[in-house]
C-alpha cells in the first residue's frame, strides 16, 4: 500500500511544478532581453548603412519616435520616409549604372547599457561613424555620439518607441548628458 501513496505524492508534486515551470520558461532573463535588445541595435545600424528600410522599420514600433539630427519623426511612416534619405537608402540612385564601386559609412555601436522593466526597457549606446568616401584614400572617423532608447516588447519581440539621437559633432552636442550619467562639471567650482 506505500507504493501507491509515494506514486500518487511524486504525481501529484510533478503536477504542482509544471505552472512553476511554464511561467519561468514563459519569462525571458534579463541576458536573453539584453542579447534581444543588443540584436535589434545592431541589425537596426547594419541596415541603416545597407539601405534596407524594410528591417529598419522592422525594428520600431507602430507610434515610435525618432529624435536626431534631421529632427522630430512621429510613426513608422515618418521614420520611414527620413530614413529612406539617409545613410545607404541615401547613395540608391546617385550611382552611375556603369559603378563597381561606392562610398560607404559604417555606423558601429558600443557599450550598450540596458535597463529591463518587464516589457519595456532602456537603453543607452555609444556609437560612431567611419567613412570611405574621403580624398585621401584612407578611412576617416565621420562623427560619434550616443544613443537613448525606449524600447517596449510586442508580441514577445522588442521594438524602439522613441531613440534619441545624439550626434556629439553636430548641432546637439552638449556640455553633459543626464541621460549617460553626467552631471553639469560646473558645479562645484
């Protein structure tokens, strides 16, 4: 008669744990979400400099905000059609037919800091630009800057819904930027 009871006990905690199970399984970790949101920076700037609008748009959300140098864009629409004249999607249609070769920026993007709340997160980066397209024939660094992001999951993928562009060698450089931390280095003096 034990035998029964301690097949029924083992049942029945096998039972008690699946929920356990499915909910924590259900659940991203934070290095699953950091590795995502990483991902989605990344495949975001490689296309920028591809000129594929189609996965740049992919990686925002419908109501997405973006705030950079070309100014304030409202929805995927707006992002698309400023993103359309920029970077890679900005050279389509300058080359000669005749061209076997093109002038290239490569935006790279480091030191992702990444904050998770659930299915919204932020985020900041620093990133920075180089170019072919010089007279001398070497590479030159173009310009560099930061990025802070709001990014909030969809349908268990993570999306941009407002970036905020700064490019620190033009128009929206500033003394300090709250967002990475900094405070006013006038204080105190």
């Amino acid at each position: 008669m034990k035998r029964p009871n301690i097949l029924l006990a083992a049942g029945a905690l096998a039972l008690a744990t699946l929920p356990v199970q499915a909910m924590a399984q259900s659940q991203p970790s934070y290095a699953e979400d950091r590795a995502e949101i990483v991902n989605l920076s990344n495949h975001y700037m490689v296309a920028v400099d591809a000129g594929d609008i189609d996965t740049v748009i992919a990686t925002w959300a419908e109501d997405g905000v973006l705030d950079w140098v070309g100014g304030i864009e409202h929805g995927r629409d707006e992002i698309e059609a400023a993103m359309s004249r920029f970077g890679g999607a900005g050279i389509m249609g300058t080359l000669p037919a005749d061209a076997t070769e093109r002038p290239r920026t490569r935006h790279q993007i480091i030191n992702h800091v990444i904050e998770v709340n659930g299915d919204s997160a932020t985020s900041f980066a620093y990133w920075f630009a180089m170019t072919n397209r010089t007279t001398h024939g070497q590479v030159e660094l173009l310009y560099m800057g930061h990025y802070e992001d709001e990014l909030r999951r969809e349908n268990g993928e993570w999306k941009f819904t407002k970036r905020t562009v700064y490019n620190e060698s033009m128009h929206n450089k500033s003394l300090f930027y709250p967002g990475l931390g900094e405070s006013d280095p006038r204080q105190g003096q």
